[in-house]
C-alpha cells in the first residue's frame, strides 16, 4: 500500500508543478500579448502624432504665407484717408473749373478785341482816297524820224552758193545797169548788209538798223 501511496503522492506533486508550469506558461504569454498589443497601440499613437505634427507644419506655413502676401498687399484705405483724397480732387477741379471760366473771358477778350481790329481796318479802307497829284503832262518827244534808204531791195539770187539780194535806186526808173548785187558783209554806200533773214535784208549804218522787205 505504501509504494502505491507514494507514486499517487510523486503523481499529484507532478501534476501541480505541471499545471502551475502550465499556468506560469500562459501568465507569460499572456504578458507578452500585452506588451506586443501595447507597442503596437505606442507605435501607432507614434505614427498619429507625428501626421499631426506634419499637418501643424504645413498649417503654420500656410499662416506664414498668408502674413506674407498681407504684408504685400497695400494698406487698406481708411474712411478718413478716402474723405481727405476726395477734398482735395474736388479742391483741383474747382481750380480747373476757375481756370477755364478764366480762359474763356480772355479768349472772348481777345475775339473782341479782333473784332474791333476788324472794324477800324474797314473804316480805314472806307475812308475815300486822298486824290494823287496830277502829274505834269510832258509833251511826248518827237518820233525819231527813220532816215531815207538810198536804194531798195528788188530781189534775192544765190550765187556761189550764197544767198545775196540785188538792189537799186530807192527812186525814179531804173535799169539793169543800175542793180547791184551784194553779199552779207557788203556795204552799199553807208549802209552794210549784216543777213538775210527769210525774207527780209537787214542793213545797219551808224548803230541804227533798218530791215527792208525782199520782193
């Protein structure tokens, strides 16, 4: 009875350092699933605050480009400063508005003072004018009686081949023996014959010049 008493009592103590080994076995598997779970909650609370913080970073550059263009933008226009711009454009057109009410008395001015320029330079030009002096009538001068030609003109020939005009007595019958022939250069008596212009012989004696019609 004793042996068997002994292995029931070795059998019993093995199964409770079994069980509570068993028990210790899962105690720490259990603690290791809690440490597990609790680092991966830390690392994705980790993961969570840091998109926060990159979120924050891009918010606060978004503020600081926003302050930026604020500080580009011209100041915004107060009440006071309108009211003031608007005084003084009205004070400027009213010294325009003066300015051209002036300029057109001046211009009206000056078309008076046209008109009247006008006005005296028709009367001067109605005034009758003052009758000129009579200028003495000087008796003409006597035309310059033209000397008597010695001969006339009573034919034109070509001789040698020049033209030459044949002249005679200015009066009374004549003859053949009394013709005479000359050539441009010749003289007859005074007289010299310069040229024979178509039908005309031009002759010249003592700066006078006369032209005597060839038949």
């Amino acid at each position: 009875m004793k042996p068997s008493h002994a292995m029931r009592s070795r059998a019993a103590s093995v199964a409770h350092i079994l069980l509570w080994l068993w028990m210790a076995g899962l105690t720490a598997l259990v603690l290791i699933s809690f440490r597990v779970a609790g680092d991966l909650a830390a690392q994705e609370q980790l993961d969570t605050a840091l998109r926060q913080l990159q979120l924050l970073e891009v918010g606060v550059e978004e503020l600081n480009d926003a302050h930026q263009t604020l500080q580009a933008r011209p100041q915004a226009v107060t009440a006071a400063a309108l009211q003031s711009t608007r005084q003084a454009l009205d004070a400027r057109i009213g010294q325009l508005e003066q300015a051209l009410a002036e300029r057109s008395k001046v211009d009206e001015l000056e078309a008076l003072r046209r008109e009247v320029e006008q006005l005296k330079a028709s009367r001067t030009a109605a005034r009758p004018a003052s009758p000129a002096p009579a200028r003495a009538i000087r008796p003409a001068a006597a035309a310059t009686k033209e000397p008597t030609m010695p001969f006339r003109v009573v034919g034109l020939d070509l001789r040698a081949g020049q033209l030459t005009v044949s002249v005679a007595p200015a009066s009374g019958e004549w003859s053949a023996a009394q013709i005479q022939v000359v050539l441009p250069g010749e003289s007859v008596g005074q007289w010299r014959l310069d040229a024979i212009d178509g039908g005309t012989a031009v002759f010249s004696h003592a700066g006078q010049t006369r032209r005597l019609a060839i038949p």
